[in-house]
C-alpha cells in the first residue's frame, strides 16, 4: 500500500494491489515529517487495467477465449486488480504527504484516541464503528463485548471498536437528532439509545406515540448471557386517557385553549369565550355545567324564561346561591356572544373528555418516575400525544427550573426535582416547522434552547428532519443519520450536519442499522452499525396472521351457531335473534362468513338444496 | 499557423507516396509471388483444455521493458528504466536501473560510443539509452528462463536488437538446451527485405518496407513461414503474422534451430491473442503494460526524491518557465 497521484494536505488516494479497502478503516500513512498522519477511506475503487470499462477507451481489447486459455495457465486476469482508495487526513497538516510514501493499517492504541472519548461504562455504547473491523485483534477487554451486533436475524459477535457515546459531553453540546427514513433503524436505535440511558439511571420521558418501547422481553436468544439484561423494573408505562391525562384542575384558560385547538384549530372568539367561562378550580363537571347552562341561556327564547326554568329545576340549591350563579351566567351571555362559539367548544370539550386527557391521576407518577430515575414511558396516539407533550413539558419543565433557578439563587428549593432526558419518535408532529399552532412546538423549542442550563435534554427521532421546526433542528448538536432518501430531507441534513458530500452520497443506500454520527463531540461523522438490541417490544402480531387467528369471541359466536345447526343460510332469524339474546349483533353477511369458515375448518358442511340453497350442518 | 506553402508541399508529398504505394503489386499477385520463397499458413486456436495438456505443469512468459526520461535539455537527463519478466501463475521478475549523464562514469560511456559510432554525443547517449534497456530485458529473460523454464520465452523486439550482448549466447544455449522456444515479437516491421527479393523496384529511389507489402496481405489468423534458406535477418526465421483484425502483419523471429517448434508456437500465439485489435500476444500486452512508466507518476517520484532546489538547478529549463 502507499501513496500514489497528487496529494494535498487534505486527501490522498492510495493504491494497492493485494489489499481490497474498506470504507472508513484507518490507514497510516508513513511519512515520518509530518507525524505519520492517520486518515480515513472516504471512497474506493477497483480497476482492472486489462478489462475495458464501459465508458473508458481502453487499449487492450480482451475476448473471452484469451482470458481463458490464460486462466488454463494459472494466470487469472481478474487478479490484476489494482485497489485504489480516497483518504481524508485526520489531523491538520500544514504541507502535503509525500507521493510513494508507505501505508499501513494502524493498531488499536495507534488510533484510539480518534475512536473513543470515554469508556463503556462511563459512555453509551451505541454500536461499533464501522471500518474499524481490522482493529478487532488489538482491542482492550473492557472494549470487546459491548456491543454485539444483529445481521440477517442472527446475533453475530462485535467486530471492531465500540461506538460510545459521551452522554455528558451533552452538558455542552445538548441534545440528539435521530433521523432516517422508515424502515432505516431509527425505533431500533432509539431503542438502544434508551436501553443505554435506563442503564445509567438516567431519568428518561418518552413519548411513545408507537407502542413499542417497552423494555421488559429479550431481544434474542442468541445474545450472550453476559449481555442479556431486561429493564421491566426500571420502566414506567402509561397510557394517556388510561392511566394519565391533565388535571382540569390545574387548566389555566390558554392549557384549555391548546387543548380544544389539538382537536381542531379554534378561532379568537371561542379563545375569549373559554378564557371568560373558565374559572379558577374549575373541574371538568363545574365547567362543562357552566358551558351548558349558558348554552341553554343563549338557546332559550328570552331571558325571562330560562330564569323560570332554571330556578325550578333544582330546588335544593340555596336560593341566593342559584341566583347568583344566574347572575353570572346573565353576565357570561352578554361577553361569550354566539351560540354557535359555545357549540365548538362544547364537542371539542366532549372529545378530548371522550378521549379520557382529564381522566387525571395528574402527572405525579410521571413525576415519581422521573425522580426514581425511572423510564417513564407515556403512551398514547400521536393525536392525544401532543395536546398531552406540551401539557406534560410545561409542568415538568417548569418543576426542574424553578428547582434550578432556587438553588442558584442560593434558596432552599421546596421540591427537588432532578435532570431529565426527553425523547420522542415522529419529532416532526411534536415541533413542526410552519405556520400553524401546535401546542408542544413551543416547550420543544424553549427545552432546545435553554434546557441545557437546566439540565433537561431532548433526544428528536423523525424520519422527515425537513419537517422539524428549524430552531429545534439547529439545536440538536449531536445527530444520528440513518438511511434517508427524500432530497428535502438530504438538504437539511447537508446544511445542518459537518457530513462530507461522500457520506451524504451514500445515505440513500445505507442498509438498516447502518448510520452516520454528526458531533461535535468527536469533530468529525462517524459512520456506525448499532448494536444488537437488549431488549424488544412484545411480539406484534402481522395484521394478517390476526386475519386467520381465531379469537375467543369468535369462538363463543361459532359455539352459539354449532347449537343452532343445522340452519338455511337463506333464512338465519333464528340464529341471529340467539346471537342477539348472547350479546353479538351481526349482520347476515358476517354470520354467512362465520359459516363457511367453519366449513372451511370442517367443523360443520354445507349442502346445496335446489330450493332452499345453502344448508349447513354438523359434518 | 499554417501558410500557402505548406499546404502545396503536403498536397505534393501525397502525390508521391500514392504513386509509391500504386507500384506495390496487387494482393493475389504478391501472394503467389511470395509463395515461391515460403509458405502461407493458417494458425489454429488450441481449446482451453487442451492448452493445458499440451503445456502441463510448463507456462508462457514474456519480457518486455519500458524507458522514462525527466530532461531539460542534454546532458541534463535522468533516465528510469524498467524491465518486467512475466511468467503464467509465476511470481513476476522485475529489474530497474536508473542513467544519467552527469554521472562521470555514464559520461564516459557515452563519449566511447560517440568516437565508435561517429556520432554526435546526444545520439550517441540515446542509443546508449536504447542498448541499456536492451540489455537489462537481456538479462531479466535469461532470469525468467532459467528460474522457470517457459514453454515459450516472448521478448518485445526482433533478435538483432538482443544479440550484441554477451547474456544472448547464454539465453539462446539455455533455451537450446531446456526445450524453450524464444520468439522476438515485433510489433513494427521495419525490414525492408521483401522487395528485393520480389525485385519490385520504383522509377524512383523510394524504398519499399516490408510493412507496405504486408499490409492486408494475410487473411486473419494466417502466417507466412519463408523457406529455411531464406532469412530476413542474420539466420534467424522471421515470421510474418496477422493474428487479430487489423490488416497489418507482426514480425516473429526464432532461432533457426528451433524451426521445426515454429507451427506450436506460432498455434500458442495466435491462441493468446485477442481476435479484435493489434494482434500482440495478450500476455505481452499485460507485461507491457504492468512495465510501463507513466509520466505523471514518475514526475511525482523524481520530485519527491529530488529536493526541489536541485531540481530546479538542473532539470527545469528555460522555456518551461514560459507562460506560453
Ligand atoms: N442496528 C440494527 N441491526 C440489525 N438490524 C436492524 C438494526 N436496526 C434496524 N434493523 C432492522 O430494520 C428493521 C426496521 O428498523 P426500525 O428501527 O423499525 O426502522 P424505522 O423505525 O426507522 O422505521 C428492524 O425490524 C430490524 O430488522
Ligand atoms: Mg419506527
């Protein structure tokens, strides 16, 4: 291997003729004044000088015939091979390497400080870094069983030097992108990512619009025993609606105003008619009262009458009390203005109450979580995820500065409330880039900004980055690149990544798992493979193999039908009205389904019969 | 720029060389001419298979050289040659020698050459150059001979070119010996034989090259084997050949003491050449271009090796520094 062609300070090609190179490994580079630089394979090539290229003029013109004979002779044209390698020189040289100067392939020590800014157990260890393959012989112990790696459905040993993440450095450099299109290896690095974080007792709040982070079943068999681990006990999972929403209570009228406009944008009068109707300590009961009743005000013929009824209807009400509560609504009708304002209020009110957001355990298990230094783990559709992110972030967020600000100040903080990592999928839904108002875009961006003076970081996975609110993309100084093909999305992360056109060219073609590393923690990408995973959601079923299984309700409603038997599909009121008195109401078509799926099971047979059709009965 | 009185002369000299190249006899003519002082032959491409019985554990090599130069003007000259042995699934050979003629004792050299020959010193130190890479192909054959004992020993050039030097006795005994035939491929011919045995003769004195003759004179893969009394050169058997789809023929000397191997060896050559183009042998084809010393490379070499004050001292000249 040496040096060949013209070389600069920057770049140098290097040829061989036995050694096929790799992307990204490292070469050193023997020219002994300038400190034996070390450099990284950014392109390559192979070129047979004897075989004609398709576009190039080439002198020799070989026919199949020849490069046989030749080969009957021990001698194979395709071995005339020549590597050649572009190389992009790590460190800053003032003048150029020497042509025909001598390259080699480094040792582990040679380049470690190139390769690894901590230790696996002070870092996280993400993956290996690709190219280092070849350095796998000469690394240290403690470096190499950390992270084994996950090919073709098999788990296969690490090979070469662990990618570790310093999660401190982000005290200077906050926060992480992750991005990469669908099906690139985003949800399984985030998950790795998480898995790190749990192991470090980081306090974690994931947003997990998909239902799949939970961390409690083994990725796969395979892993070695050493590596296994589940984090079940070290997770909190809540399901928005389920086990957490807001509390109405603590609703000031522009949290209300996020939440109605979640469900559907709303105007400045509904904005000024919440604001008037929302009283403090208000629950979801005494406000939706109040909403209704001026309903009914603004919907009664006159005033007189409603006053009438309104009086009569709940007599065991202290009188004042009711009068003044009337009062209030004559004063409310006279701001609230239109009826049909309060309309659009009212549904969007009774959706999110539908949808259980003030079914309120509060958010003080997510609180308890975090300061257990627990992954808490909010579930919920996208939809639902957002009014609650942005409710959630406020609260948490506000909890943390004031605990911050407090102990600057040199106060007696009332509540400590410790540092905390926020991470999310579908980023682009919480802090998108645009005009319109979502709720959560506001704390994402002040968390993006100023969240590393208190201590709270925000790790944004998104398949579209070119969605993503700018301000939030320019904060993410760490970025994890995985295989992106949409030229929108391959701008920005030009513009907003230190990536070399090399490594941009190749990203529509990284194999899932496979990304690049954009940091300015290691100053310059390095291209990663992430390890195997610890752990893995619970089995998802394919919507298809659900398509052939047979639940239980299924097979209550063929065990109604087998008591039935035998029964003519042109006449099923017996069945249906059995059906019926069980609890399932099915149409015709459906119950004709489960028939013949039952033939089909033979379980029971159809017979054809000229004048009645269709009739099945037990085989 | 060109003037009125270039284009007349070259309008003229054309004139000249169609009138020449009508007084060559038509092809069906010169063939039955030629066949009365050899033979007309047709090579025969050996199956892969057989090749390899035919060979068995023997192989096909060939020696070819390559020459640089990074000059100002004479004597400030620096010469790298090269010189490749190539052998089928052999580890290859490989000699080197770097002239100049600042070195006193090359200078030295060169001034004998130039009392010798009677010749001006610069052609006197380019012929030494020429004899040099000659010698040194020489000496890497007879390595590559005697280290693997080919089945066939190709040399880039005729023989004259190899036989001055002393290495030649050995190399010619050694492949006696050993049962190795050693063919001198020429790419150009450059003889001017034929015509002379033909008798043609032009009204004027312009000679007629054996190339001219040649020229879409032999059907592809055909040879043309002159009687054993009738050498083109000294008494080696010179063999002229059309073996891909150019028109023009390569020349092909052996030793007259291996006539009797020159249908085997002139079958393997035509066997190893590709059917389209030139019609080399491939495998001197790869060595010539495995030996051959690109500009660029070796300007970046030189300019690594020589620091860049002497370079300028002794290599750059005068009008380089033109800007036009
Ligand atoms: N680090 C990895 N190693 C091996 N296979 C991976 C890796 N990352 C992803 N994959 C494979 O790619 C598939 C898709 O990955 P996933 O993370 O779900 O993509 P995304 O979230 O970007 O749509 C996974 O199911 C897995 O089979
Ligand atoms: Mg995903």
């Amino acid at each position: 291997m040496q040096v060949v062609g013209m070389t600069n300070e920057r770049e140098v090609w290097i040829a061989s003729n036995t050694e096929k190179f790799r992307l990204n490994e490292l070469v050193i580079i023997e020219d002994e004044e300038l400190n034996n630089p070390v450099g990284e394979v950014i392109e390559t090539y192979a070129l047979n000088p004897f075989i004609p290229g398709v576009d190039e003029k080439s002198s020799i013109l070989v026919d199949q015939e020849v490069v046989a004979s030749l080969s009957s002779l021990g001698y194979n044209l395709e071995e005339e091979m020549i590597y050649t390698a572009k190389v992009r020189i790590l460190s800053e040289l003032f003048y150029p390497i020497s042509t025909g100067a001598k390259v080699r392939y480094p040792c582990f020590a040679e380049v470690e400080e190139l390769l690894l800014k901590t230790s696996p157990d002070k870092g996280l260890a993400l993956g290996v870094i690709l190219g280092t393959e070849g350095l796998t012989a000469s690394l240290p112990l403690p470096y190499r069983r950390v992270a084994p790696l996950y090919e073709k459905g098999e788990i296969k040993p690490q090979t070469g030097v662990p990618f570790i993440f310093d999660y401190r450095a982000m005290n200077n450099y906050p926060h992480i992108g992750v991005f990469g299109g669908s099906g690139s290896g985003k949800s399984f690095g985030l998950r790795v990512l998480i898995e790190e974080l749990i192991k470090k007792r980081v306090p974690l709040l994931v947003f997990d619009p998909h239902y799949e982070m939970s961390f409690n079943e083994v990725f796969h068999p395979g892993l070695p025993d050493d590596f296994k681990e589940t984090f079940a006990d070290r997770c909190l999972i809540l399901t928005v609606g389920d086990d957490t929403g807001v509390k109405f209570e603590a609703l000031t009228p522009a949290d209300l105003c996020n939440l109605l406009s979640a469900v559907s944008p709303i105007t400045e009068a509904m904005e000024n008619a919440v604001t008037s109707i929302l009283e403090r300590g208000d629950s979801f009961t005494t406000f939706n009262q109040r909403l209704n009743d001026l309903m009914s005000l603004l919907e009664s013929p006159n005033d007189d009458d409603f006053k009438k009824s309104f009086m009569a209807s709940c007599q065991n009400i202290d009188e004042k009390k009711r009068e003044a509560y009337l009062n209030r609504l004559m004063a409310l009708k006279k701001q609230v203005g239109q009826l049909s304002t309060l309309k659009s209020i009212n549904w969007r009110l009774n959706r999110l109450e539908r949808q259980g957001i003030f079914r309120d355990q509060g958010i003080r298990q997510i609180e308890e979580g975090l300061k257990a230094q627990k992954a808490v783990i909010v579930r919920g559709s996208i939809w639902m995820l957002k009014v609650y992110a942005a409710y959630v972030l406020r609260s948490l967020y506000g909890k943390r500065r004031v605990y911050r600000d407090a102990l600057q100040k040199g106060e007696r903080a009332e509540e400590k409330f410790p540092p905390f990592v926020v991470v999310t999928d579908e980023a682009h839904n919480f802090a998108p880039r645009g005009e319109q108002n979502v709720p959560s875009r506001r704390e994402i961006r002040e968390i993006a900004q100023e969240g590393r003076k208190y201590g709270v970081f925000l790790v944004l996975a998104t398949q579209r980055p070119a969605l993503l609110d700018d301000t939030v993309n320019a904060q993410l100084n760490t970025k994890i690149i995985f295989r992106t093909v949409r030229s929108h999305d391959l701008n920005v992360i030009r513009e907003e990544t230190d990536m070399g056109s090399e490594e941009i060219k190749r990203l529509p073609y990284l194999p899932s798992g496979t990304g690049f590393v954009s940091s300015p923690v290691f100053g310059r990408t390095i291209p990663i493979r992430v390890r195997a995973a610890k752990t893995s959601s619970p089995h998802q079923i394919n919507p298809f193999d659900e398509l052939e299984t047979v639940d239980e309700r299924d097979g209550e409603i063929m065990n109604i039908i087998k008591e039935c038997l035998p029964v003519n599909a042109s006449n099923l009121v017996d069945l249906i009205q059995r059906l019926e008195a069980c609890g399932f109401i099915l149409s015709q078509e459906r119950i004709i389904n489960y028939l013949d799926m039952m033939v089909e099971r033979g379980e029971i047979k159809r017979e054809e019969n000229r004048i009645v059709g269709y009739i099945y009965r037990l085989a | 720029m060109w003037n009125v009185q270039m284009v007349k002369d070259l309008r003229q000299f054309n004139v000249y060389i169609k009138t020449a190249s009508k007084a060559i006899p038509h092809r069906e003519e010169l063939r039955k001419a030629l066949s009365l002082w050899g033979t007309f032959r047709l090579g025969e491409k050996i199956p892969s298979l057989k090749l390899k019985e035919l060979l068995g554990e023997r192989t096909i090599a060939a020696v070819d050289g390559s020459r640089i130069e990074y000059a100002s003007f004479y004597p400030y000259s620096l010469v790298l040659l090269r010189t490749l042995g190539k052998c089928t699934g052999r580890e290859d050979l490989e000699k080197s020698k770097v002239i100049t003629p600042l070195h006193a004792e090359t200078a030295a050299l060169v001034y004998k050459k130039k009392e010798k020959e009677g010749i001006g010193e610069e052609e006197a130190y380019r012929l030494y150059l020429k004899e040099e890479l000659a010698h040194l192909e020489i000496l890497t054959a007879l390595e590559i001979a005697e280290k693997y004992k080919p089945c066939l020993l190709m040399l880039d050039g005729g023989f004259l070119l190899f036989d001055q030097f002393a290495e030649w006795r050995k190399l010619y005994k050694f492949c006696l010996e050993n049962d190795i035939i050693l063919v001198g491929i020429i790419e150009e011919v450059a003889t001017s034989v034929l015509a002379k045995w033909l008798d043609l003769r032009l009204d004027h004195s312009l000679r007629i090259y054996d190339r001219e003759i040649l020229f879409g004179l032999l059907d592809k893969g055909e040879y043309l084997l002159f009687a054993a009394d009738k050498n083109i050169k000294k008494n080696y058997h010179t063999v002229f050949a059309r073996l891909g789809s150019l028109p023009q023929a390569i020349g092909c000397d052996f030793l007259a003491e291996q006539r009797e191997k020159i249908t085997q060896a002139m079958n393997l050559l035509y066997t190893l050449t590709p059917r389209h183009g030139q019609g080399i042998p491939l495998w001197l084809q790869i060595t010539d271009a495995k030996v051959r010393l690109r500009k660029k490379e070796t300007e970046k070499l030189i300019e690594n090796c020589l620091e860049p004050e002497l370079r300028e001292l002794f290599f750059r000249a005068n009008r380089e520094r033109r800007a036009f």
